[in-house]
C-alpha cells in the first residue's frame, strides 16, 4: 500500500495550476505548500493530508505515470476536461479500456499529459466498484 508519492515540476506554480484543476476534479486539494520566501518549491495534494506532491527538488520531464482514483464516470470525465484546460495533452480520452489490452473488465480512464509530459490518468473500476 502506497501511502503517498510524487515528482519533480519545471516551474512549481505552473503545474500546480495544471493539478489544482485536475485533481480538484477528483475532489482532492492543495493541503499543504512548501516555499522559501517567495518562491514556491512543493505543493502536497490530498484530501486530509497530502497522498500526491510535486516539487522542484526531484528531476522532472523524466515521463512518469500515476493513476488516479475516481469514484464514477463522471470523475474520469470531469478530471479529462480539467486537466486538457488547464494545459494538459490528450494522452487517451474517457472510456473503457479493452481487456484485449490487458486491461480487466470495467476499467474506465482517461489520460493526459501534463506540462512535464508526464502520463497522469484518472481510472473508475466498475466491476470493484459493484462489489
């Protein structure tokens, strides 16, 4: 079990504007900052506490993949449309995923791309959901 996880930005206020979107559509949210003076070096996405940072103290552009939870269909979607606003690339939109791929039944997801190129996507597994 992961308990939180995170990567390095470029420009820290940049992507946080990029993830503020994003993952508030996930119903998560800036829960703590790190800054020296006036600059901004981490931002700790979560609910109550932070499960997701980013920062400029790790390399960036090294193309990492996280997924997240979401809790419908309409979560996947929302965090889609967020994220591609927000300055995000299309990387596979809403949808279910077919299990020739590899993937198990009832996987919903979308993906994107945030300024970094790293791969971020938001995933509803229905046939867990359903249990």
């Amino acid at each position: 079990m992961i308990d939180h996880t995170g990567i390095g930005v470029e420009d820290v206020p940049s992507a946080a504007a990029f993830y503020d979107a994003a993952l508030g559509a996930l119903g998560m949210r800036r829960v703590i900052e790190l800054q020296e003076g006036d600059r901004l070096d981490g931002v700790g996405y979560g609910v109550d506490y932070p499960v997701f940072w980013i920062d400029r103290f790790h390399p960036h552009s090294v193309k990492q993949h996280t997924a997240f939870v979401a809790k419908s269909r309409a979560e996947v979607d929302a965090f889609y449309t967020a994220a591609l606003r927000a300055g995000g690339t299309d990387h596979g939109a809403p949808g279910l995923r077919p299990t020739s791929a590899g993937y198990p039944s009832g996987y919903y997801a979308a993906f994107v791309l945030d300024p970094d190129g790293n791969n971020m996507e938001a995933v509803y597994r229905e046939r867990q959901a359903q249990r």
